[in-house]
C-alpha cells in the first residue's frame, strides 16, 4: 500500500466497515489495518 492523496480508502471486514481514511483523515499504517482485520474474527 502506498499513501496518496485524494480518493476513499476503505477497509471492510465480513461486510461491516472496519477503516475509512475520508472518516479518519489519514491513512492507516499496514499493522493497523491487519490489527482491525484480526480484532473483528
């Protein structure tokens, strides 16, 4: 993953929204993303 700027980015687990970088106003970094992923098993 590469940060850029402008667009959505969104992570979705099993159909429920787990990041959205337009809700945070950033983008997350890669253990964040796999720690979202994880928690919501």
């Amino acid at each position: 993953m590469l940060p850029s700027s402008g667009g959505v980015f969104e992570v979705t687990v099993d159909g429920e929204l787990a990041f959205s970088k337009k809700a945070q106003d950033r983008f997350p970094d890669h253990a964040e993303i796999f720690a979202e992923i994880e928690r919501r098993r």
